[in-house]
C-alpha cells in the first residue's frame, strides 16, 4: 500500500521544511521526501495550491469513553478528529470510570485499536479517583500506554501531593498535565471576573485563580526538576509566569486552546452557555497574550480542549451549565486565523499542530522524515465554509461558532499510510 | 402607538423614552389605586402568570395585583409547589406552562439570565421580576417613579445606592436607569461588595458612605444578605452598619429634603437605623404602592405590544 | 388622491349648536341640581368646558367639570396596541349625580361604550346623558344620543376632524374625504 501525494507545500516544522515537495508513503511510513517523485503508487493525491503537514495532534481531548458515551465515545470522537485533520488525540482519564489504573488504560487503547480512526494516547491520572490525595500506580500505568498524568477537570489542590506526582513520574519520564486553578479563589464563579461579570450579574472567576496555581505548580516544576505542563492557559498572567520560567530553563511546557486565543468574556452576553468553559474566555489583553504566547514559542502546542457535552446539559441556565465546548472539528481553521492575522507565520502554526505537541509528550508522530509514521494531513488553506453545528461529526454539537464563516480546512486526513477522512467537495 | 419591547428583560434595554413612557402610563394607573372599585377591565381575558422560583412576598404580590387590578386572571406558581423540584429542566417547566397560553409570564429565577433564556424559547411575553444578581427592572422603574413623583424630575438628581453592590440586582437596575434619566449615581459599599468595572456603568464609585451620601437628593440603601456576615464577604453586621448603615447622623449629610428608599425588607438597626426607615424623609411605603401602577404600566404595555423590534 | 375638505360647521354654526344643546341639558334636567357635565379625552372634554361655561352664563351656576380617559376601557388592545393612557380627573363623588358625558363626534359608539364602563366604575350615577357635538351615524352598538349639534351622514371611508382655538374652544368642524 503505498501513496504518493504531489505538487503541495510541503511544511514539516520538525525538519525545518516549508518546499514544494512531493512525499510518499509506503506500508505506514514514510518512505521519502523529494522534489517531482515520479514513483508508481496505489494511489497518487494531487495537492496542487494545498498544504501538507504531519498529521495533527491535539494533547488535550475528551473521548467521555468509557462511562459517558452519550457525550462521545471513542469510534465518534477519532472520527471527528480526524475530520478536523488530526492524526492523534491525548485524551483526558475523567472518564467514568477514571482512568486512574491498567484496566481502562488497556480499554481505551484496544476500544481505540478496534474503532478508532486515529491514534490514541491516554492520559492517567495523577491521583485514584481524581481526588488529589493517593498518587496512581504511574509506573505500570505508563508501561501500559499512559502517556502523562493529569486530574484534568480538577487541579491537585494539595502542594504535597503535585511535589510527590512531579517527583515519582520523572524517573518514568512522564510529564505532568496542570488543570491549574486555585479553586478557593474559583469559588462558584461561571465566568471570567470583571466588568462583563458584572454587568450580567455573573459570579467570577477571577485570573489570579489560574495565575497562582500555575505559580505554585511551576515552583514545583523548578523545585523537582519533573516536566510540568500547563493544560489550557488562557491568562496574560500565566503566560508571563511560563516565558519567565522557560528562559530560567524550567523543564514546563503549555498549551492553548482555539477559543482562549479566538473568543474573549465578551461571548458570554446573552447567556450563551457555549461561551460557558473553564478556564473561562478572559479579556481581550489575555486573549492577545496567549496569542503572543503562541507565537514567541512559549506556548508549545495548540490543544482544543474538545469537551462534548449533550445538549441537555447546555440547554440550561448558564450558572448550572456543564464547562466546555467541542474542538476537533474548528481547530485549525480558527488557528489559520493566527496566520491571516499576521500573529505567526504558517510553519509556526503548523508546529503548534504537529512537533509543538509530540515534543511536550515525546511522542513518535509529528514529522515527516522517512521512516516516521505515515501521520499526514492535507490542508486547504482558503476554503471558506459555514459552520453548522448539527453538521458536526462529533456526538456533540456544543459550539460557540455555529453559523461562523471559516476559512480553510483538512481536505485529507491519512493516519498510518491509510485515508482516514477525505472531505466532500461539497462543504 | 406601541411599546417597542415584547418582554422586559431589563433595563438594560430600554431607552430614556421608553422609561419615561413607562412612567407616564403608571401615572395613569395610580389614580386606580385609590377608588373604591379598583379595577378596570383593560387585560380581561388575558391570563398573566407569576412563576417565582425565589421566595418573594412583596414583589409577587405587587405584581399579582398588579395584574387583577387590570382584570386579567392571575396564577402564581412558586418553585417550592412546581415540578423544579422533581428535576425537571426550566425549559421544560416553562413549555407546560406556555402549553396553556399564557399571555404574560412574570418570573423571578436565582439564576442571571433565566428570564433572558425563557424569552428565547417561547412565545409569550417575559416580565423580569429580578433574575440573579442580574437586574430587577420594575423595582428600578418604581423607584424613579417614585423620585419624580417626589421631586418632580429626575434629570441632575445626585442619588448614592449603598450596601451589597455586588450581589445587587436593584443596584444594576437603578443603576441603568438612573444615568439613562441623567441622574448623578454614587454607589458605596464594602470593598467585598463593590463589583469589579462597575464604574464603566457610568458610577462614581466610593468606599466611605459619606462621601457617598454628601449633597445627595436621593439615599438608597440595599438590603444586606444577613447569611452573607461572618464569612468573608463581610466580618460582621455590626461592622457593616458602623460603616454602611444610614442614620440620623450621616444623613445630615445628605440634602436636607433627601428622599431615603429602600427596596425591602429591611433589616433595621443593620443598613438602615429605625429613626430614618420611620423619620420624615422616609417615601419606603410610597415605593411598595407605587409599585403597584409601575407594574400595572409595565403589564399593560408588554400586553398591548405587538413588537416592534426586539427587546 | 389629494383629500377634499369641506367645512361642516364654522364657528357661529359651532355656538348656535352648543347654546341649543346648554338649553336642552338644563330643560331635560330642570336647571343644574346634582348635573355634572363629563367630558372623554380628547376632545370631549373641551367642548364639556364650553358647555359648563354656556351653562353658567345661562343659569347662574356652573356644573362640576370631569373628564374621562377611556384608554384602559377600550376594546382594541389588540388590534391598535398599547395607547398612551390619559388622566381621568373627576373631582366629585359621581353617585347619585346626573351625568352629562360629553364627546366631539359620536361614531360606532364604542368610545361612548368604554366611557359608560368607566364611569360606572366611579360609582353609581343616578343617570347617564350624551351630549355630542357632531353624530356622523354608523353605530355598531345600541347607543343613542340625547343632545346632538349636528346630524352629518358621512360614509366609512370619510374622517370628520374638530378643531379647537388656542383656549380649547372648538372653532370648526369639517368632514374630509379621502
């Protein structure tokens, strides 16, 4: 089984190319990388005017898979991955029950084995039960396949018990995943604190909540000398907190999600519970700063956070609300934004996707040089098509961009040598 | 002629000429209030109803006869008696309710925004009778009614709204609607209580109840959470009525034919000393029975409305 | 089309048609004891003040003067919407009293309908009268006046518009035709 995909850009941030090359693929690798290669393939793709990137990864997925698969589940959200452009999915243990031992690290992986349609890497959690007391077995858990550990959906209140998780998962080489917020200063805030807040009479959250937790958790990183990576930084503040501690050569990493550096607080007017996530959308100064961020290599990795929830559990008041939006399919058409808006330029973007992610995780994915896993996805940068939620592949249609003109898109989506996705010329 | 607005959501909303041509139609009403017959047949046949998922006494009640005194059929439901408590959703709720046609749904909710949600979702009419820490518009609306009626005009007034600013959906309120008349708003509380950016709405924002208070036509004071003292919201209520009580003494500071309002029910002796809730610039109880026409209007005009533009 | 006016009842005509109509109340009612004359808003209630004022020149004594807003009375919330609601302003206690209600032009008669409501809500008048300067016919009610200025037949389509002075006395009436 071979293919040979021609005439595109080829952009390859881990290898420092951006060529119009063509690359073939053979028996799930990648076999090589030239200008005009003029092999005979199964299959031959024209990429003429498109982009051809590693395939995507996204660090920070919810599958819901097992125990909530009403919401999603491992065959619907692979497949809306893979629709979105992306190769692998990270996804988060707060799964029912939680991915906190062997049993349902094995169960997502062989699940993942038999229906998915991309690569899957669970995430274990840091402690049993994601209640941040008894650290989980994360030796056996990442001989098993857990690729990190994090209480996602929860930050591990206690200090003691961050320092020993950073402690006893280094020797395993396993980072750390911060869902970092003070949750005394979280109190029963719904959005972000501040004017918006206040004039829609809105409890807050307010940014020192995230600021000081990611404070504390990168003391710990620099106090251990273990990988802490920061889920979903979305304040100015704590992106300063990063930068800073990056250049004091901190082993910490981060990532961002599409609507923290798309949408700000002000999405929430008229109660919209799909502006309703956490963290919340901030200000536009921290919007700008995570945009920077991303730019400037502090934040390494774009993660969408994807968090489907059933329409039931938004269709409500906005204070009793389930947090969280579905991702995978508007993540890089928003992050191509970034590109137009003249934040970064296309390879930066890229890497963000692609060598940005599979270095916070040591990931074997995310280049292109022979020999690598045939992980690619083929990118219309121009297309413009209008989002409508119940179009989505997700099991969930919670989206803040229903009805939003986008522009570009995965026209192709090829995970281990094989199609996974190709989009109808239609949309 | 018709009102602009199909529900009142807040104040928000509502422009300088709205408000006054709110005003004006509960100045027609209040004269009803005082005949022996007091009712006219202008809502009959319609059907109004009070769904109130917040304990409330005055507000329900102003707005049921409100709405009898215009002869339209009244029905409270209040959540302890609904199915909200068996685990039904709002929407759910509100569509069996809307199954039986009401014109007009009068509804009081703890969360901001669930009136706002309703409106979205059905067909009839919405009055807020206060949502969350959100807005309660006719509260605000009685409040400057009484005002002018009072000093004859709003337009320059220097008005201070003291206490929990924060959890304040009268604050919110008046605060809209006073600068939307052009009156002057000073607001003071603890600093727990003063919320973050509120000032962008157009208020002076102050710490010292007197500053607050000094030359003021107009001293509102809010009522205060008693649950909230001893946490860390606030220290104590004594603290709070050292600090943020209205009493004779730091209302000498006030003009000398201030009016002093309080929205109810007061916690006397802790926001606001007997001697002025009972003193001669006191207009409280002209606030409850003024409350009465606002809501009459407010009915009157959103059942006559065939909207004109989105509220 | 441009509209064609024509003047119905100039002012002479206006002061001819009052006066008869002040000797008609005070005959039928045996002078003023217990009469109060009450004017509907707008329009009504001017032409019940020039009235009162005839009656007094007349008798020496002028009848208590109300008015009457019948917006909250009407029976087109529907159809016209929310009306700006006017004062009513009846100073005396109505029961027992001969009530003279008063309009400018007398039409379907739902007005007078509306007014007869809210007048019966005041109390309980020991009779009710009409009064109208101008009854232009087409009735949808079984209401009839009991002093007219002028009978003028006009069709559905035609308007018939009263104009008052700057002291609120009416000064011509003309019937304008579309």
């Amino acid at each position: 089984m071979s293919i040979l995909i021609k005439n595109g850009r080829l952009i390859d941030p881990a290898n420092n190319i951006d060529d119009h090359l063509d690359l073939l693929l053979k028996d799930g690798l990648v076999a090589a990388v030239g200008k005009n290669l003029s092999v005979d393939a199964d299959e031959t793709l024209d990429a003429d005017g498109k982009l051809v990137t590693p395939g995507l990864i996204d660090l920070h997925v919810h599958l819901r898979d097992p125990g909530q698969e009403y919401k999603e589940d491992i065959a619907s959200g692979t497949a809306a991955a893979v629709a979105g452009g992306f190769t692998s999915v990270v996804c988060m243990p707060n799964t029912q029950p939680v991915n906190d031992n062997l049993a349902v690290t094995k169960y997502i992986l062989s699940r993942s084995e038999e229906v998915g349609r991309c690569r899957v890497f669970p995430v274990a959690s840091i402690t049993r039960g994601l209640k941040g007391e008894n650290l989980t077995e994360m030796g056996e858990l990442k001989q098993g396949g857990a690729v990190a550990f994090s209480d996602d959906g929860r930050p591990v209140e206690n200090g003691e018990v961050m320092r020993r998780a950073l402690e006893y998962a280094r020797p395993f080489d396993a980072p750390i995943i911060s869902h970092a917020e003070d949750l005394s200063l979280v109190g029963k805030g719904v959005m972000n604190d501040g004017f918006v807040a206040t004039e829609l009479g809105l409890k807050g959250i307010p940014w020192v909540a995230e600021d000081a937790m990611v404070a504390r958790d990168v003391m710990l990183a620099e106090y251990t000398g273990g990988h802490m990576h920061i889920a979903h930084i979305s304040t100015r503040g704590a992106v300063e907190i990063v930068r800073r501690a990056k250049e004091r050569g901190v082993r910490v990493t981060c990532e961002a999600t599409p609507h923290h550096f798309t949408l700000t607080e002000e999405a929430v007017r008229g109660y919209d519970t799909n502006a309703k996530m956490n963290p919340p959308l901030r200000t536009e100064a921290d919007r700008e700063a995570v945009r920077r961020g991303l730019a400037d290599g502090t934040i390494d990795a774009i993660a969408t956070d994807h968090a489907p929830h059933h329409r039931d559990e938004k269709n409500v008041e906005f204070n009793i609300a389930c947090n969280g939006i579905v991702g995978l399919e508007t993540a890089l058409p928003l992050a191509l934004r970034l590109v137009r808006d003249k934040v970064m330029d296309l390879p930066r973007m890229v890497a963000l996707f692609t060598s940005g992610p599979a270095d916070v995780l040591g990931l074997d994915c995310g280049s292109l040089a022979a020999g690598q896993p045939a992980d690619v996805t083929l990118i219309d940068p121009d297309c413009e098509w209008t989002l409508t939620a119940d179009q989505l592949v997700s099991k969930s249609k919670n989206t803040p961009f229903d009805g939003w003109t986008l522009q570009g898109a995965a026209i192709t989506t090829i995970v281990g040598g094989k199609i996974a996705w190709q989009r109808a010329e239609q949309q | 002629m018709s009102f602009g607005h199909k529900h009142i959501l807040g104040i928000e909303h509502l422009s300088r000429e709205d408000i006054f041509q709110i005003l004006d139609t509960a100045a027609g009403f209040k004269e009803i209030n005082t005949r022996a017959i007091k009712k006219v047949p202008t809502l009959r046949g319609r059907t109004i109803i009070n769904l109130f998922f917040e304990a409330s006494t005055r507000t329900r009640t102003s707005f049921e006869i409100a709405g009898k005194r215009l002869s339209a059929d009244t029905v409270n439901i209040s959540a302890s008696s609904s199915s909200v408590v068996k685990g039904e959703t709002l929407e759910d709720t509100a569509r069996n309710i809307e199954a039986m046609h009401p014109d007009i749904i009068v509804m009081r909710h703890g969360a901001s925004g669930a009136p706002h949600y309703l409106a979205e979702r059905l067909d009839c009419a919405i009055v807020n009778a206060g949502d969350g820490a959100h807005e309660h518009p006719s509260q605000a609306l009685l409040d400057l009614f009484t005002i002018r009626e009072k000093k004859g005009s709003l337009e320059g007034l220097k008005v201070a709204i003291v206490g929990d600013i924060a959890h304040s959906r009268v604050a919110r309120s008046n605060l809209y609607a006073l600068t939307r008349v052009g009156a002057e708003v000073r607001l003071a509380g603890p600093g727990t209580m003063v919320p973050p950016g509120i000032e962008k709405l157009g208020a002076e924002v102050h710490h010292d109840i007197n500053d607050a208070i000094r030359d003021a036509d107009v001293v509102m004071m809010l009522r205060i959470q008693l649950e909230r003292q001893g946490k860390t919201l606030l220290p104590s209520l004594r603290e709070f009525s050292r600090f943020y009580g209205l009493n004779q003494d730091n209302l000498k500071l006030a003009r000398p034919d201030a009016l002093v309002m309080h929205p109810g029910p007061m916690n006397r002796g802790v926001e606001i000393a007997s001697s002025v809730a009972d003193g001669p610039q006191n207009v409280i109880l002209d606030q409850v029975e003024n409350g009465v026409a606002v809501r009459m209007a407010l009915l009157y005009l959103v059942a006559g409305g065939e909207a004109t533009e989105e509220s | 089309m441009p509209e064609v006016t024509t003047v119905i009842l100039n002012q002479a005509g206006i002061n001819r048609a009052l006066t008869r109509i002040a000797h008609e109340i005070l005959e039928h009612n045996k002078g003023t004891e217990d009469l109060v004359l009450i004017g509907i808003r707008t329009g009504g209630d001017h032409i019940a003040g020039d009235l009162a004022d005839r009656i007094a020149a007349i008798e020496g004594e002028k009848p208590p003067l109300g008015a009457i807003d019948i917006t909250m009375y009407r029976d087109d919330l529907d159809s016209r919407g929310s009306l700006p609601l006017g004062r009513t302003e009846v100073p005396f206690d109505v029961d027992g009293r001969k009530i003279v209600l008063v309009d400018d032009v007398l039409y379907t008669g739902r007005t007078i309908r509306a007014a007869m409501d809210a007048l019966i809500d005041l109390g309980r008048p020991r009779n009710i009268q009409l009064a109208v300067l101008i009854d232009r016919g087409h009735r949808e009610l079984p209401i009839r006046p009991d002093y007219v200025g002028r009978n003028v037949p006009t069709s559905r389509e035609e308007d018939v518009a009263v104009d008052f002075d700057a002291e609120r006395h009416p000064c011509e009436v003309r019937l304008i035709k579309p």
